[in-house]
C-alpha cells in the first residue's frame, strides 16, 4: 500500500488480547503497516458507536491521518480475503462446537446503481422487491451464536455483460451471473473442501428455491448432510403402496400414470393426503427468543426418495433416502411446516431442534449486522465489500470468544 500513513497503534489504544487476536488472524497479510491498519479498523468497528463509517472510526482512534489509510486498506490494497476467513474458523472451531452450517440470504439495500453487483431485485428472504447487493452466507451456528463465515456476492444477469459498470466496481472476470444454488454450494466447498474443516450439518430455507432439488441432489453428492425448510408443492417419491396412493391423489374415478407402478410420486400436499390418520408425535423445543418458554407440536416423519424426472416402468435402483418432515400445530388439521433431509439415523426431536435452530439465525445475523457495521460499507468495489464483510465479521469473533471465556487468543495455531 504505497504512500500509506503512519497510525498510532500504541499499546494504550489496543489491549494485549484484542493485538493477539489481530496478530493471528492478520498473519498472513505479508507487511506490518496492513497488519496495523486492519487493527485500526476492526478496533473501529469494536468501538464505534452508531454508524460505522470510516470517518467516524478513524476519529475514535489516535492518529491524523487513520481515515485515508483505513479507505485505502480496505478499498484498493489486494489482499486475499479468504485466509483471514479461514483462520476465523479455525480459531472459533477450537472454542465452539457448531450445532449447523446454516446457509442464508442476506440483503445491502442501495441507493444508486455503481456498487458492485447492485441491482433491483426480488429478495427471497424479505419476500420483496429492493435494490440491494444480495449476498449468500453460511453461518457456524451454536445453541447460542450464528456467525456468517464465508460470503458470496450474487452477481445478477444485468452485470454479466456490462463492461463500464463491471470497470467501475472491479469486479473480476471471473465473477459471471450463475444460478443462486450454485453460490450456496461454493460457499460450502470453501469450508468443507479447501479448509479441510469437519462439516456440521446444512441447515438451509428452500421454500422459495425453483432447483431445490439440484441443491440438495449435489449435498449429497458431496456427503454432506442436510435439513431443509420446503414448501408442499416440492414434489417427491414414495415407494410402496402406490395403488392406495394413487386412488388418494387422482381425481375420482380416474388413474393416474403411476397407477401400475411400484412407487407413487407427486407434491408433498398429495402425499399428505395418505397420511391424515397417521399417528403423529409431539416434540417439544425452547423458544428462539426466550429459552425458558418450551413450545410443542405434533410431527410426523414420511420415508421419501428424490422423484423421477420421468415415468420410467422400472424406478431407477437405489436413489437416496430422505425424510420428509412434517409439522401440526397441536390440535390443528393443518400442517404448517415441511422438511426434507438426508440425515435417517438422528432422533426425531434433534432434527426438530435443528430445524429450529435455522430460525433463530436471522435475528442472529441482524443483531450482529447492526452491532458491527456489516452493512455500512461506504465503497463500490467488488473487492472492497468482500473485505469489509470479512473484517465485519472478525471484531464479532473476538466479541464471542471474550464472552464464552475461551483460552487465551494468543495460542490459536498458525496455519500452514
């Protein structure tokens, strides 16, 4: 970082652990003034009251030129995010013992078109249109913390070949519109494949997800498990008593091509329709805003496999097993709640916990958002976000290690 000034570091502004914590996760930035400035900045973003803008974290700090310096760190120095990601979760995986990899959708609202990846577009979470840069996350997630770790920025189509807004963002070429399940896996394979970290389960909402079942075809693929949110119309295979299936799901007095078949396939509402005197059970869980409050229903767990893409005469051999999920309010005759997962070997009432863990991550995510700043980034480069994301993302870090008393941040490993 050529022509950057000097910044008062000096041990009464930093205290010995917060420097360790700097010294590890910075350790593999190669020059001492990056390393003194990313303190600067997460200390900023520790402490800076309301707002976390580079002028108003530069003025909480001694030193009378920090605001330059912390604008050229974070915008135009070329450093690589990722290792500083990696060493975060490695250091949190020493302390905590994630419960779930939980995928999420994260909105930056915007005002103008020139921020990198900005566009006007429907949001699936907020279920509505903004415009916003739209991102996707996996957070390691506790009983008590969610914690994003990793992050794609969702290049939308109307970036893919416009040359003078791609310029003005740096947005690499690289970087080209790709379908959102395919962000959600990237984010994974950085974790479980080139950080080498062991995977907990994905805990992801494809309610809204047209190529859910590409998504979860490739969990599989990758021997990951998974829970996932789903609508009723998701379609599914259900092997065994097709005749009785079939006559539930037709029209009355027709058959429907799956009539002579030995599995029956269709949306999970039609599936349900052979369920509806099943014995359900009631499983209990605590409240994701006060755990002293435990809140029941009823469920009821139906074997399924991936559907067919077809009406073949003989069902393909040995598709993946999975379970659909299905949730009553107690005393109620409508389901509210579908989940599908890949993970047959847990207690009913550990997969009902996990699914809702993934609820809670939201106000998780938004806590954490408004306490460290993560969308009060102030630049437009594509570069640029992902390093504020990630520096966001560190003081919170170092925020949870302080409160859960882990050992001493100074005797986190280096990586190799």
């Amino acid at each position: 970082m050529t022509g950057m000034t000097a910044i008062d570091t000096s041990p009464e502004c930093f205290s010995d652990d917060f420097r360790d914590f700097c010294n590890y996760i910075f350790g593999t930035l190669c020059r001492a003034d990056q390393r003194r400035v990313g303190e600067t900045y997460l200390h900023g973003l520790l402490n800076c009251p309301g707002r976390k803008s580079i002028r108003r974290m530069a003025a909480i700090t001694p030193g009378r030129h920090s605001e330059q310096s912390l604008q050229q760190f974070v915008n135009q120095s070329p450093w690589d995010h990722e290792p500083i990601r990696q060493r975060l979760m490695t250091r949190l995986s020493r302390s905590l013992r994630p419960v779930a990899w939980v995928l999420e959708e994260v909105a930056f609202p915007k005002h103008g078109r020139h921020s990198a990846a900005v566009e006007r577009q429907y949001v699936r979470s907020l279920e509505k249109v903004c415009n916003c840069q739209l991102a996707i996350t996996v957070t390691l997630t506790t009983d008590q913390f969610s914690i994003p770790l990793n992050w794609r920025l969702v290049v939308p189509d109307s970036w893919g070949d416009d040359a003078d807004r791609r310029a003005r963002a740096r947005i690499p070429a690289s970087e080209r519109p790709r379908p959102y399940w395919q962000y959600q896996l990237e984010v994974l394979d950085d974790m479980a494949l080139d950080w080498g970290m062991r995977a907990a389960p994905v805990a992801v909402d494809a309610r809204q997800l047209a190529t859910a079942e590409v998504l979860f075809a490739s969990l599989e693929n990758r021997g990951l498990p998974y829970l996932a949110q789903v609508s009723s119309s998701l379609g599914v295979r259900f092997d065994g008593q097709a005749r009785s299936l079939n006559t539930l799901a037709s029209p009355a007095g027709t058959r429907s091509p799956w009539w002579n078949r030995p599995y029956w396939q269709g949306p999970v509402s039609d599936l349900l329709r052979r369920f509806v005197d099943a014995t359900r059970t009631t499983v209990g869980w605590r409240d994701a805003e006060d755990d002293t409050i435990v809140r029941r229903a009823q469920y009821l767990q139906i074997p399924v496999r991936p559907p067919a893409a077809d009406v073949p005469a003989v069902p393909p051999a040995a598709p993946p097993s999975r379970q659909l999920i299905v949730e009553w309010p107690l005393g109620k005759p409508q389901p509210r709640g579908y989940w599908l997962t890949n993970i047959t070997d847990r207690p009913l009432a550990d997969l009902v916990a996990l699914g809702k863990l993934r609820q809670r991550v939201g106000s998780h995510l938004e806590g954490f958002a408004d306490r460290f700043g993560l969308r009060d980034y102030e630049g437009r480069t594509f570069a640029g976000w992902h390093h504020h994301v990630t520096l966001a993302t560190a003081p919170y870090v170092y925020d949870i290690l302080r409160s859960t008393g882990a050992d001493e941040l100074d005797a986190a490993p280096a990586l190799t």
